[in-house]
C-alpha cells in the first residue's frame, strides 16, 4: 500500500480529540505508531493509547487504523 493512501486511512479512523504519533523504526522491519486518547476527567488515569506496528510504515498505519476503528467506547 501507498503511505500517502495509508495516512488517509488514518486519519479517517481517527476520533475527534485524539492524537497519532509520528511512526518510528525499530529496526528491520518492524515499524510503530501511537494514538492517545483525550486525557481522562479523573486524576491519575493516564489517556488510553492504541499501537499499530507492521513491517512497513503504511502496515504500521494500516493496522493501527484498524484498531482504532475496534476501539472500545
């Protein structure tokens, strides 16, 4: 897949007040993406956070799209 297009996918994905990472490298193909969630009300609740990885940087995105789009309400 394009990154251009698997950016898209993520951004689509992506709820309102939440914030995606710059994807790093780990090393040979393995790739990884945050999002976090808007912080919570109650003291001492980190936001939550849902990672993506993949071989490449669009699979990386790709997946992380797919488990925002599952997350939990």
């Amino acid at each position: 897949m394009e990154l251009e297009a698997a950016r898209e996918i993520v951004r689509a994905a992506t709820p309102t007040g939440w914030l995606v990472s710059r994807p790093m490298f780990f090393g040979i193909h393995h790739w990884a993406v945050w999002a976090n969630g808007p912080w919570p009300a109650r003291e001492r609740q980190l936001p939550p956070q849902i990672e993506g990885t993949g071989a490449t940087e669009a699979e990386a995105l790709v997946d992380l799209a797919a488990k925002l789009r599952r997350r939990p309400d």
